[in-house]
C-alpha cells in the first residue's frame, strides 16, 4: 500500500517552471552587478527630488543594500563636492554618459 505515486505531468511542468525561474533570476542578479561593477568611476548626470535640475558627478560605489550611492566631483548650484554620499531614496534617476559607456 506504500507505493509511491508517479510525478504527474502538472508537478513535473512546475519543477521546470521553478528551475527556469531560477536560472533566469540568477542571470538578472548576475547582469545587474555586473552592470553595477562597470558604473563605477563613471560620468553621471542625477535628478533628484529636492533640486530641479541635473547634477553632474563620478559615481565612485554602492553600499550592499543600493540604498546609497557614494560620489565625487559632484556639481551643485552652490559649488563642487569633492566627495558624497546620495540616499538612493532622493534620487529620480542616474544617467550615464554615452562616452563613457562605449568604452
């Protein structure tokens, strides 16, 4: 009576569903820090809440959590930080400079 059911086609169907899910958010998280590990020592122009227009600046790291960015040469209205610390909270968007992607 202890016999063992055979996998049914549906539960089957989900263990490949849940490796491919993994497989591929193992790709995302791969391709997101390595993305991140090229951004470093970057040209960046950031928007955020608090000022109304782009600010320039060297995204120099991220903390573990992405909840800060450090930078250098950050340009403001009011002059130039030599270093910096943005909550990621305060920040609409990071612009990278096409120069500095390409290469």
């Amino acid at each position: 009576m202890d016999q063992a059911q055979p996998q049914s086609s549906e539960t089957t169907t989900e263990i490949d569903t849940t490796e491919k899910d993994q497989k591929l958010n193992f790709k995302c998280r791969d391709e997101f820090l390595h993305f991140l590990s090229c951004c470093q020592g970057m040209e960046a122009s950031i928007r955020m809440y608090e000022c109304s227009r782009n600010l320039k600046c060297r995204v120099e790291a991220f903390d573990p959590q992405l909840k800060y960015i450090g930078v250098s040469n950050l340009t403001t209205p009011i002059g130039v930080e030599k270093n910096a610390i943005i909550r990621a909270s305060d920040l609409i968007e990071v612009k990278y400079l096409k120069e500095e992607l390409s290469s």
